[in-house]
C-alpha cells in the first residue's frame, strides 16, 4: 500500500493572529503592572524609614522625609522639581525656618515605562494612610525640622488659599487625587514641632 506523507502548515494568517493576541496579552499584563506598581510599592520596595539611620542634612540637598510611608524626596521650586521629587510651592508664603505656610507638591500617580519608575514618580500614592499626630521631617538648608500632623482635607483644584501664609509654622503637603488633575486634592497640614538635633555619627 502506497503511503502519502502529508505536511500540514498553518495559515500565515493565523500565525499572525496568534502573534498579535500573544502581544496583546503581554502588553496587557505589563500595563497593569505599571499601574499597580505604586499600589504594592510597600510590599516590595519602600519600607517605613529608621529615623535614626537618615545622614545628616545637607545645605545643598532640601528633602522631604515622611518615615511612615517610606519617603525621602528632594524638593526644589518650579514644576520641572514635581519630576525630580517633590515641588516647593508659594516660597513667598513660608518656609520651615521662618515660619509661614511651607507648601509642598507632588505626583500622586505618574505613569512611567517600568513599574520601578513609576514608584518613583509617584511619591504621595499612599498620602491618604497619613493620619493626626504623624511625624514628618524636612531638610532644608543644612537643617532638620519636625513636624506633627494635625489635619487632613480635601481641596477643589482651584483652591488657591491653601498656599496662603500662615500665622503659625505650617507644612502643608498635597497632591492631585487618583482621578487625574482635574479631582479634588488631598491634603495634609502640620505643626512645626521644632528642629531636630543632627550629629555628624547619626
């Protein structure tokens, strides 16, 4: 008996579909790995910080530091510093030495290229888990000062008083909610506590 060897082969068409469904799904997975990346961020990446393991401040280098979520952020004037860290808004309403109202800005969520970058570049993803009586520390000019959380409230965007000056030492920190800049801000609002004592061994 004559035996007739048959070679199948898949339609080109079909190896096409099932490139393009494969890379759907890999593209798929990968996005939704940037979106939550911020959200597991404390699992994996930022730990709440030792206080006592911080060096000391530098004239040269004004940081954020929140130890409960993990932050340690510079912050500069100027809208291009929201993508370095952190933005030192209104500098003309106050500052952590000479009192006022000392307003910082940043990312709640900014979307990067790897799930590492976009942790980074959404700082104050977790802000809303800071409750009254948190501590927060901020560099600036060689100096350390402590603050106290003792408030929290949503802003609409076109709320412009609360980078108004304040009569007490006021740190104010805030940032655009989940849904995008055009959603209510979240703030937090603290008390100058007073500077912290640095020695060059901390």
């Amino acid at each position: 008996m004559l035996a007739i060897d048959y070679k199948r082969t898949v339609p080109k068409k079909r190896i096409a579909l099932g490139t393009v469904a494969v890379a759907i799904l890999v593209g798929g997975l990968y996005t939704l790995s940037l979106v939550a990346a911020p959200a597991i961020a404390p699992l994996l990446v930022t730990k709440p910080i030792n206080i006592q393991s911080l060096p000391p401040p530098k004239v040269s280098d004004n940081r954020l530091i929140i130890p409960k979520l993990g932050i340690d952020i510079a912050y500069a004037t100027g809208a291009a510093a929201l993508d370095r860290g952190a933005e030192w808004r209104s500098p003309s309403s106050g500052n952590p030495a000479d009192g006022g109202n000392f307003v910082i800005a940043a990312h709640r969520f900014s979307i990067q290229p790897t799930p590492m970058g976009t942790i980074i570049k959404s700082p104050f993803y977790h802000i809303d888990e800071m409750k009254d009586g948190d501590k927060i520390l901020v560099d600036y000019l060689g100096k350390r000062y402590a603050y106290q959380i003792n408030k929290e409230f949503a802003a609409q965007p076109t709320q412009v008083s609360i980078e108004a000056r304040t009569k007490s030492p006021t740190l104010t920190l805030y940032s655009c909610g989940l849904g995008g800049v055009t959603s209510d801000r979240f703030v937090l609002q603290a008390e100058r506590l007073g500077q912290v004592a640095v020695t060059t061994t901390q």
